[in-house]
C-alpha cells in the first residue's frame, strides 16, 4: 500500500530503534526524487537523470547489490510502489 494507508498519510504504526547503522550505500546515476520503497528483501528507488527520464533501481536489502536498473519515462518523483506481480509509481 502506498504511505501506509489508503488516505496517504505516510506514516507507520510500527516501532522503530532509537540508532540504526548504515547497512550499505549504493551509487546510482540519477538525482534520487523520493524515499525508497521497500518490499520482498528487495529496495526500490527512482528519480531522475535528465528534464523528463529517469531510472528505477533495485537493490538487495541485506547487500546493497544491484539487481535491475529500468530507465523509466516520465522521471519519478514520487516512491516506487512494488508488488507482486507489478510495479506502479502512486500518485
């Protein structure tokens, strides 16, 4: 579900740790537009390369490795919304 709930709110009921370590740190070749969606042990980040293209990557959650790259048309500015089966931009 895209932030959270079906109004949006883009928020979490979950707890989080009051510390976190930086796993892993990926370059990418785009200005990144949006938060990283995560889903399935896989992170997905979109954003920008030129005026209108873009790219979406995904990334191993535990590694950092690259699994796929997309080059994506129009760019994204909102956070990739992966499911099974599909792959939407919401908003």
């Amino acid at each position: 579900m895209c932030r959270h709930d079906p109004g949006r709110m883009g928020y979490s009921t979950s707890a989080a740790p009051d510390e976190g370590d930086v796993l892993w740190v990926a370059d990418v070749e785009c200005q990144v537009m949006s938060s990283a969606a995560v889903y399935s042990e896989r992170v997905y980040v979109g954003g920008r390369m030129e005026i209108s293209e873009g790219a979406v990557y995904s990334f191993d959650a535990f590694t950092g490795e690259e699994i796929w790259r997309f080059d994506a048309y129009p760019s994204l500015r909102l956070p990739p919304s992966p499911r099974a089966g599909e792959f939407n931009n919401c908003g």
